[in-house]
C-alpha cells in the first residue's frame, strides 16, 4: 500500500517541474563525525575535544507538529555521535523567517539551519553563504529521495539543500458538525458559501485561520488561483513570465474577499496565530480550518474533541475553472548548512542524518508526508494522516505556497495584497493590480 501511495507522490511531485538523508558517506567524510580512530592516534595524543553545531529551526512550541519529530532527531544524534553534538535555537515561523535574513546578509548563519527551498533560499544562496552539498550527494540518496524532490534546492544545476518532508493543504472538516446542521462537506464554492451562511446561522465559526502570521491566510488565495487560472498561470506569473492583472487572478482575490464578507472567518482573524487557529478547529469551535497535513497532531491530540469527526478534502472547486485535483503542497522544507561553518564534513554528515530521520519521525507522528522512501506499516500511522495519504493519490500536481516562491520583497507584496483582503481593504481587482507590481 505504501509503494502505491509513494509512487502517485513521486509522479504528481515530477509535475511541479518548476521550481535526506541517506547513508551514504560524503567524500572524504570521516567514519563517524568527530571522532579519530585509535589505532592511529599516538598514545600521548589528548583525547578529541567534542565539536559543537548549532542549529537553527522553526517549532518552538509543543503545539508545533514537527518540534517533537526533531527533538527526537536531534536526541538520537547527539546519542549516537558523543564527539559532535547539536545544540538548538528556534523560534516562531514569521520571527524566524526574519532572523534568517538578518543572519544571512550579516554573514552570521549557524552551522545548519532550517529553510525553505524554491524563492526563499534563492538570496542565501547568490550572495554565497550557503555551502554546495552536490560533491555529497551520491547514487544512494537519489535512490532513497523521492525523484524531483531536489528541484526547489537547485540553484544553477547545484544542489544547496536536502529534502526533510513532503506537504500537502487540505481543508479539514468536522463531519460531526456539518451532519448535526444539515450542511453538506463542500465540493464547489458554491456549496463552501451555503455551508459558511447555514453555520453562520448557528452562531458558529465556518473557518477557522490565523492570520496574524499572514501566511496562514494566503492559502486561500493561492488555492483559488489554481482553479481560477490554473497552476500553469500562476507558475508563469510568479516566473514574472506574465501578468498578474487579469481576470482569472483578479476572481481569486474576489473569491476570498467575497468569504470574508459572507462572514466566514471571526471577528479576530487579524490578531489570531495559527495555533490558537488549530486549538480551536480542535475544540470545536469552527466547522472548517485550510492547513498543512502537519496540523494533523494537533487534531489527533487526547484532548481534540474533533478527533474522530474530521473529513480531509482538497480546496473547493470553481465553477468553469481549472485544475481541480492540484493541491497546494510538495517538497520547499529543508535544512541547509552555512558556507562559513567551521566543521563542512561533520554539518554535512549531521545534515544527512537529520533529513532522513526527520522525514521518519515526522511521518509517524502525523506531522508530514514522505520526501523519502520509507519502509513504514502503515498500521503505525494516525487514521487521519492516512486519510491525508490517500488523498494525495488524486492529486494530478502540486503548486508551492507563493510566499515561499516568490523572492524577498516580491513575497512581502504578497502577503500584503492578501493581507488587505482578509481586512475588507481591497477587492479582486484591487489584489490582482496590487500583486502586477512583483512583474514590474
């Protein structure tokens, strides 16, 4: 079953032609980092001193899907590896994404830090800060990385980053919620807008978001886009290839702000962070929350009351629009090492190992899905990140979040124009002029 599932994954993952860690030793990569053998070292010589790495990620909360898998990781490395150990500084998505950037025109990266491929990593990598990992990559790990999943750390046909994991946006539903009020799990948008009136109606909330963190939101719009002017469209637009100001972009800016009037998101959207978002899709309090298959340890927590009600569906359909079976997700996550690290070989190894374990641990605790080619009983995965599974075998492609392919300031524009919707501020055509200023 699960070479089945892979193997749609890896198809649908070649279709994102557009913008790890195996066992494999890195040339002249030692044995095991850190250590010198004893049979050459002279007697007299002082034991090796322990060489320290600092990493840098993005989860520091309980709440956050992946800080569990990576605290394990990290647990079982520095277990593993007494002479090189790992050391682990992190902080919230949008301070980090912040913090990062600093570092980086400050020449001031740690050792290994975590990124996102595609536009993001594009900066780090031209002004040389990230180190070359391609004289490392040898047959076993493309053999044991799902193929295509290198393309968004490919930069010039040199390989700066690892994939970690896989993700996929769906739309979870509390089908305890929509069957106690006569709703019906939508399909179409049409039906998405009569289920946000009927629970309206009841005095409940029909979608829950953070918005506060402004990426959270933007899955919406970027969604739309992909039925309104399909995934071709936007890979060409965000290419700067076309323009942004047309109808089809224009609907999926009106898309979201006819939602937002329609009343679909509370009161407090704008002040909201996305686990308190999530807290309360897990309470009961919202019938619907758009997130990363991540979300799902927190909707499989002892204390969801949701747990056992939810229904996955990819984004609601458009009416005359397209792609409907492409979703939001794929291969962006990953970790990366500084050029300027004063350990290369021991990064790289610990980068490897960091990858490909990550990718495990966080299959198995519902927070992912697989970059690698796993060996799992599917009988050890939550019953909803099956259902997220097998929910990506009908994907014909997938589409990266625009915030991470887009570049710097071109992302920040991004996050702004959908900003202003989620406020009431602006309307379709007012987002998609807003947006025609990344193709100036």
């Amino acid at each position: 079953m699960l070479k089945k599932i892979l193997s749609v994954i890896m198809s649908a993952t070649l279709m994102l032609s557009v913008g790890a860690c195996g066992s494999a030793a890195t040339p002249a990569e030692p044995a095991a980092p850190g250590t010198s053998s004893e049979t050459d070292a002279p007697e007299s010589e002082e034991p090796q001193k322990p060489i320290t790495l600092t990493l840098w990620s993005q989860w520091p909360s309980d709440s956050d899907g992946m800080k569990k898998p990576l605290d394990n990781v990290i647990a079982a490395w520095n277990e593993e590896n007494p002479n090189v150990q790992i050391e682990v500084d992190t902080i919230n998505t949008e301070s980090y994404k912040q913090k990062i950037k600093i570092a980086s025109s400050s020449n001031e990266l740690p050792d290994i830090f975590f990124s996102w491929g595609a536009g993001f990593a594009k900066p780090f990598v031209d002004a040389g800060r990230v180190l070359e990992l391609t004289p490392y990559i040898d047959d076993t790990i493309k053999n044991n990385i799902l193929p295509g999943t290198l393309e968004n750390y490919t930069y010039d046909g040199k390989v700066y980053g690892l994939p970690s994991y896989m993700w996929l946006g769906v739309l979870y539903c509390n089908q305890k919620l929509f069957d106690d009020n006569g709703v019906k799990v939508p399909d179409t948008y049409d039906e998405l807008l009569t289920a946000v009136e009927k629970f309206k109606s009841v005095g409940l909330t029909p979608i829950e978001c953070g918005e506060k963190e402004l990426w959270t939101g933007i899955q919406w719009q970027n969604a739309f886009a992909l039925r309104t002017a399909g995934m071709e469209e936007c890979v060409k637009a965000l290419s700067k290839e076309t323009s942004f100001d047309t109808p089809e972009f224009a609907q999926s800016g009106q898309l979201l702000a006819d939602l937002v009037s329609a009343g679909a998101f509370s009161d407090a959207v704008m002040g909201r962070e996305e686990a308190e978002a999530e807290a309360n899709f897990a309470q009961e309090k919202a019938a619907m929350i758009l997130m990363g298959d991540w979300a799902a340890t927190t909707f499989m927590a002892e204390d969801s009351l949701a747990r056992d009600h939810i229904t996955v569906k990819n984004v609601p359909s458009v009416s005359g629009g397209k792609d409907p079976d492409v979703f939001l997700g794929g291969a962006i996550d990953t970790f990366m090492v500084s050029a300027q690290t004063e350990h290369p070989e021991e990064s790289v190894a610990a980068l490897k190992y960091i990858c490909e374990n990550l990718c495990r641990e966080s299959y198995l605790a519902g927070a992912s899905l697989p970059a690698w080619k796993l060996d799992v009983d599917m009988s050890e995965i939550d019953p909803l990140t099956r259902q997220i599974t097998e929910l990506s075998q009908t994907a014909s492609g997938f589409m990266l979040a625009w915030d991470t392919f887009l570049e710097g300031e071109d992302a920040d524009i991004h996050l702004s124009a959908v900003a202003n919707l989620f406020g009431g501020k602006s309307n379709g055509e007012e987002f998609a002029k807003a947006m025609d200023k990344i193709s100036d």
